[in-house]
C-alpha cells in the first residue's frame, strides 16, 4: 500500500487464500485487489487447460512432462498461471515475501517467462532452508536480481554464506505504520498491578518458557504484577502446564489470538513488553519480531535478548533491556528493573518511539526498497517521489547518464 502511495502501480498476488483465517489484519482496499490462486487441483485443471490450448510456452510444457513425482511441481503450475498474468499485463519484474515458496515460484516465472526477480528473506526461510525441494535457496540467490534483508544481521549473514551475491544484497528494515499504534494508546490508563505484555507465536523461538521461568522468580521475590502472553501454537498445552506447575496461574495468562485492535489495547495498558527469544535447537531464530517495533510505536520498553537483529531495535541501556537469551534470571532481573523505575521505562519507551519513527517508519523503508528495484531498471525512478533519498538519486542519474542513458529512465513502468 505504501509503495503505491508513492506511485508504483502493483499487480498483488497470494498463493493461498487467508479466507478462512479466524483473524485478518488486511485492510479491505488491499484485499480487493489481490489476486488469489485457485485451490491446488483447480490449479492443475486450468494450466493443464491452457496446455491443451497450447497457451503456454513449450519450456512450461516440458518441464510438466519431465517434473512428474517432484516435491515442488506446485510450483510450475503456480509459475505458469501467474506467469501468463503478469505477461499479459507487460510486467518485467516480480518480488516476493521470504525466501520459500513464492521466491521457488519466481525462479520458476523467470525460466518461462523471462522476468527477473527479487526476494525478501526474514529468518527461518534463510536460516532453516526448505531441503525437500530440488530448488535450494543458492540458485535462488544466484538467479535473484536482488536480495533483501530485514537486518543488518541478515544482510552480513548473507554476504558471509554467498559472496558472489553480495554486491546485490541489501538491507532494508521492515517497515510498520506507527501512527495509528502511537495515537490509539495515548491516554490509555497502565494496568494495575502493572503488566507485563507479549506477542508471538507458541513456538520454540519466542522463549515463552523463559518469560515463564522469570516470572515465577518475580512472583518469588514479592513483586506485583501481572503477565499476559498473546498468541497460539503448538506450544500451548505445554506452556499451561508449566503456568500451573509453577501456581502462576493467577498471574500469568494465555489469552490465545487476538485482533490487532485487542493487541493495541493491552500494549497500551502494559507497563513493559517482553519476548527473550532463542535459537531454536534446528537453528531457527527470530530476527526482527514486528511485534517490538509495535510495542515501540505504543512506547514500551523492551526486554528481549541479544539475538541476530533484536539489539538493532532494542538498543541496550537506551530503549530497552537486553539479556542472553535462555537466561530467565537475567529477564526477570531486567523487568524487575522496569517495573521498579517507572521514570526510567518512561524514557526507554520514549526513546523506542523515537528510533521506531526513525528507522521503522513504513514511508522511509518502502523508499528505500523502491528506490533499489528503481536502480536495476525494473520500475520507473521518480526522483521527486523520494524526500530523503531524491537528491542522491538525481546526482547517480546524472553521472551515468554522461555515459550511457540510465535503464531505470525507460518511459515503461514494471506495472501497468
């Protein structure tokens, strides 16, 4: 929505319908216009429909013939059906959320269709590769025009793993908007006794039981509180069970999903936001949860730990407190410490805030990702729509243009 804000005409596409999610966070004016797959067998029928009608390009259709009994043929359908979409409407360029089935099917577009592609990877999706399928993420990386990471952290990783690629990697944050998290907990009152609030997943990598673990410590030591964990997973049942073994069913609840709006409520009535996440024992980890950039825009202090790119969010001592991870004595320290100094959270939260609009904002980070597909041609390059990064642009423009005519000035747009 914010790059066409700024002016980038997009064709959006999901290759699974979210139709029966329980809870959605998509405003309606993106809903309307996504394009979604049809069911995986009426997948099949059309493109094999479009086979007999010799619609398709041969490369497509031996590639069908040769696929049979591959883990990821749905790709080569989800390639051909989107495929004749995206050429129909003349675009060159397709860029893809992490680095798993949809950037697959992208590599895919690009062999049949000639566009070339982009990804952005996350954690899991780079960390812990899919290894079932043929397409392993070196050829994608190797065939990407460009590679996006959400984190510094990321981006080194990257260049340290695939050296050939790092000249195209770059990082760009996640970007949130922030506002309407800011605006809709001012005046809110704080919970009493004060809470302690977190979000995820009930998986390995969030640290729930750690969170747990501290609890209990400050429950030990006499300190009121209480904590509220929102979020389900398959670690629920285990994570009950240990809030009972340790009688912190009083203090300590599970409040399942919840609406986006339900969570802005409790961000606003918490006192300090936690999640020590960990390295999950198969290597998974979070890198950078948005759920902290949230609770910064509610200006909480974060305690988390010192994890991939959580301390290029929550910087130590400034916005918030970091622990190693798997230590719930350090966590419980660090929230003793916050709800001991409400002067003291006060300024962390406010500092948060500060770094949110600063390095998060949703506006500064879609300009920087438009302006490096705008760089290797893909989309039409508006200096003017840039506010911080216009006037460097101008000036790359310029000295190339001494030599050769710049491709990203092409009078063609990537979309229609």
């Amino acid at each position: 929505m914010e790059l066409q804000r700024q002016g980038v005409r997009l064709l959006v596409f999901s290759i699974r319908s979210t139709g029966e999610e329980s809870v959605r966070h998509f405003p309606g004016e993106l809903i309307s216009q996504v394009i979604t797959l049809p069911p995986v067998a009426e997948l099949a029928r059309e493109v094999e429909a479009m086979k007999d009608r010799r619609e398709l390009p041969q490369s497509i259709v031996l590639t069908l013939r040769h696929w049979a009994g591959r883990p990821d043929k749905g790709r080569i359908y989800e390639a051909a059906w989107i495929g004749q979409k995206l050429r129909a409407a003349g675009v060159r360029h397709l860029h893809t959320h992490f680095a798993g089935l949809a950037a697959r099917t992208a590599w895919w577009i690009r062999q049949f269709y000639g566009l070339s592609y982009s990804f952005t990877g996350h954690a899991n999706d780079l960390f812990c590769p899919d290894e079932v399928t043929d397409l392993k993420l070196p050829r994608l990386i190797q065939d990407a025009a460009a590679i996006i990471a959400v984190s510094d952290y990321t981006a080194a990783w990257l260049k340290e793993h695939y050296p050939a690629a790092a000249t195209r990697v770059h990082r760009v944050y996640n970007g949130l908007d922030l506002e309407p998290i800011t605006a809709a907990v001012t005046g809110v009152p704080r919970a009493d006794p004060p809470l302690i609030y977190s979000v995820g997943r009930l998986i390995e990598k969030k640290g729930f039981d750690d969170l747990i673990s501290a609890c209990s410590r400050l429950r030990d030591a006499g300190l009121p509180f209480q904590c509220r964990i929102t979020g389900e997973g398959p670690l629920r049942e285990a994570l009950t069970d240990q809030i009972e073994a340790a009688s912190l069913s009083g203090q300590v609840s599970l409040t399942g999903a919840l609406s986006q709006d339900d969570i802005i409520v409790h961000l606003g009535q918490s006192s300090v936001f936690a999640l020590p996440c960990v390295t999950e024992s198969e290597g998974g980890r979070d890198v950078l949860p948005t759920v902290l950039m949230e609770a910064m825009a509610a200006g909480l202090p974060c305690v988390s730990t010192t994890l991939a790119g959580v301390p290029e969010m929550v910087i130590h001592e400034e916005t918030g407190l970091l622990t190693p991870e798997r230590d719930p004595a350090a966590t419980a320290s660090a929230l003793t410490r916050l709800l001991q100094d409400p002067d003291l959270a006060r300024r962390f939260g406010q500092a948060g805030l500060a770094l949110a609009r600063q390095r998060f904002a949703k506006a500064n980070t879609t300009s920087q990702l438009r302006l490096i597909l705008t760089a290797f041609g893909k989309i039409n390059g508006r200096p003017g729509s840039f506010p911080l990064l216009g006037a460097y642009l101008r000036q790359w423009i310029h000295r190339l243009s001494r030599t050769q005519r710049a491709p990203w000035h092409r009078k063609s747009p990537v979309f229609p």
